[in-house]
C-alpha cells in the first residue's frame, strides 16, 4: 500500500505525462479543479486538509480489501439459493399448467395469484410466461434425470418436461394419422 506521500509523487508524475513537464500549478481556476481537468498543488493541500489521506478526490482508488471479494461471493451464493428454489417451483408450475392446456394468459394470471415471482420482479404477464421457458435462468439441468437410460431416453430426459410433452403428443397425433391414411 503507497503512503501519502508516494502517492502525491504518483499524481505530480501522471500530470507531467499530460502536459505539465515542470511542475503543476500552485491554482487553477475552480471548475478545473473541481472536476479533475486541471492539477493544482491547491487541491492536494485541499484532499489532505479533508483528511483524504488516500486521495480518492484527485482520481486514486482506495485500496481494496482482500476479503471484500470473499465476503461478496458468499453474500452473492447465499442469495442465489433460494431464487433456485424459486425458480425450480416456478417452472414445475407452468409445466403443471401447461399440460393441462391452459392458455398461456391465464398461466400467467395464476402465477400472479399463487404469488409466484417473475424473474424481473414485476407481476407475470403473458410475454413473461412464454419467454420464461427459453430464459437462461432456468436451465436444462434443472429437469429432474433418472440414471440407467438408453442413449435415445437420456437424449430426451435433457429435454424440458414441457417440450418432451409437446413432443410426444405431437408423435402420437401423427401415428394416429398415419393410421387413418392406411
């Protein structure tokens, strides 16, 4: 970590590579200070008397601590855990809703009674619903899988529970059509 001092020689040394090869001026006028456009030893003396011994208001960052970037993960894994719960409820519900061949309106209707939240928080509307199958949020991964399948069951079990219906009903509807024909 770069004492005061050091880092003031940082500042003098930055503004003689944009122009101020000498030395930098004693002042400059307000704005330029105020806004950084300009070096002045005035606004070193002015950083300093604030107490800003890190001299954030002339353009340093403050040194990062080395936990911050842990204690962020855990803050950030612990909230994801429950918003996958959420999520696995969610997509159980409008699969639910789906085979039994509600309108995708009214999927979006009873996930607003039922309380259920969207992904941007706002109540489901029927954009909302339909997109929320296709969104990344709600992976593959979370369809549940049984192990000792053939290659052709496992292909499928991949395969969203909603699609793999759709699917299948479509095969029949053509089997049976197929049968007519014949």
């Amino acid at each position: 970590m770069a004492t005061t001092k050091e880092l003031l020689g940082q500042y003098r040394t930055k503004w003689a590579a944009m122009g101020y090869p000498e030395d930098i001026p004693e002042e400059v006028p307000e704005e330029l200070m105020r806004r950084g456009l300009a070096p002045s030893y005035k606004a070193a003396a002015l950083a300093l008397l604030n107490n800003d011994m890190r001299l954030t208001s002339l353009g340093f960052q403050p040194p990062r601590s080395k936990w911050y970037d842990a204690i962020k993960r855990v803050e950030i894994e612990e909230r994801a855990k429950p918003m996958a719960e959420t999520n696995k409820q969610v997509s159980r519900r409008i699969d639910e809703l789906r085979m039994k061949g509600v309108a995708w309106a009214e999927v979006a209707k009873t996930l607003n009674e039922e309380g259920l939240p969207s992904l941007s928080g706002k109540p489901w509307s029927h954009f909302m619903a339909v997109n929320y199958n296709r969104a990344p949020a709600r992976p593959a991964a979370l369809v549940e899988q049984k192990p000792n399948k053939t290659a052709s069951e496992h292909k499928l079990a991949i395969l969203e529970g909603r699609l793999f219906e759709e699917i299948r009903r479509n095969i029949e509807l053509e089997t049976r059509l197929a049968s007519f024909k014949t």
